[in-house]
C-alpha cells in the first residue's frame, strides 16, 4: 500500500478560504499550509486538488462582503464614502 495522501482539517480548511479570500497566490497558500505527516509545506498542487471550494468560495466570499459594505453605506447615506 502506498503513502496515504494530504488530509487537511477544517482550520487549514478555513485558513485557506480566508487567504484566498485576501487574493493571496496558491503559491502563497500552499507555503502557509503544513502537512503534519510530513512538515513540510504542501504543494501548489496538492492545494489546488484538496483546497477547490476553499479557493473558490474565498474569492466569492470577499465580492460579497465588499457589496455587503457598498449596499450599507447607500442605504445610510454616506455618499462620500462611496464615491
């Protein structure tokens, strides 16, 4: 049988969504992800094949939380901080 595989927790897990979110390089991610295993930093491509919803959701998290503030700064009226 051969060498079991990168298994991530959920904080490497949540570590990653917020890092993607911050648009961090996989590159970046990967060197701030430790496989106990091993400890040694993972792989860009061990991120990109454990990691894809992480990756995905990150960025689209971050969109949501800029429109989020957008929509409470018109409803509130504060017009310069939106120009």
């Amino acid at each position: 049988m051969g060498p079991q595989g990168f298994e991530p927790n959920q904080e490497q897990r949540d570590l990653v969504l917020a890092m993607a979110g911050m648009r961090m390089t996989q590159d970046e991610m990967a060197m701030a992800i430790v496989d106990p295993r091993t400890r040694r930093h993972i792989d860009r491509a061990t991120l990109a094949k454990v990691f894809p919803e992480e990756i995905e959701a990150g960025r689209a998290q971050l969109k949501g939380m800029r429109a989020d503030r957008y929509v409470a700064k018109v409803k509130a009226g504060d017009w310069p901080a939106i120009q």
